[in-house]
C-alpha cells in the first residue's frame, strides 16, 4: 500500500510541474481599453534631407575636423584606424544632453547620425583625444 501511495504522489507531482509548464492553445482576451484614454504618441525618426557627409577616423583624429552641413544631413563616422574609437557628443551647457554616443567602432565600422537642428556640435573620442575636439556646424 505505502508503494502505491509513493507512486501515486509522484505521479501527481509530474502531473502539476508538466501541467504548469505548458502554454495555453489560446491568448486571453485583452480588456478593451477605455475610449477616454489618450492615443501613444511616438517621436518621430530623424528626417534625412539625402545629404550624406563622410567623416574619416585615421590617426586618432577625424578628418576633416570640421565640418559644415544643412540641416537633415547624416554624418557618417568611418573608422580607418587601426584602434577602436568612439563617436561622442561633448554638449556645452549644463543643461545639455548628449544626442550621439557610439559603441566602439573597430577598423571598417561605421555610425551614422542625422542632424536636425542648426547650431555647433562639438564631437570627441574621451579614449583617444587629449582635448582634441571636432565639429559639426549645422546651417
């Protein structure tokens, strides 16, 4: 009796753990939501203008350092360096925030970023630049 019992327990303990770990053939239904509750709002994805402007990353510095563009246009970063670097935006005043920031770019890799808004945007690599700074002037 006491090895039916056993057997029993066991069989209902593999009845559960299976039992819990399958999914349901069908999806609950979704409440629906309230009609008073505001549409999502997404931003918008930066607009190019078509304008492409290439920047070289060679030597530890970006050529050329400066450049000037209208607004909409894509800077696309190229490392042809034998090091990895970054692409990063170095804002000016405190309350400034950081609009690009690569990952490290290793020989070949690109970054691309459209600039939509006219101004200076100083650029740096913080491994490699001793100070150095680039620029973006966007008419």
């Amino acid at each position: 009796m006491r090895t039916i019992s056993i057997v029993l327990l066991i069989f209902l303990v593999c009845t559960a753990v299976i039992g819990g770990c399958t999914m349901p053939s069908s999806s609950p239904a979704q409440p629906a939501a309230p009609a008073s509750q505001p549409a999502v709002v997404q931003s918008a994805a930066p607009v190019s203008n078509g304008m492409v402007k290439n920047v070289d990353i060679i030597q530890r510095a970006f050529d050329p350092d400066i450049v000037t563009i209208s607004a909409g246009t894509t800077v696309v970063w190229t490392n042809s360096d034998t090091v990895s670097h970054r692409v990063v935006h170095l804002p000016e005043l405190p309350n400034d925030r950081e609009l690009f920031h690569s990952e490290p770019l290793y020989k070949g890799d690109t970054y691309r970023y459209t600039f939509q808004t006219p101004g200076r945007y100083y650029y740096s690599d913080p491994q490699y630049a001793g100070g150095r700074k680039a620029l973006v002037i966007v008419n």
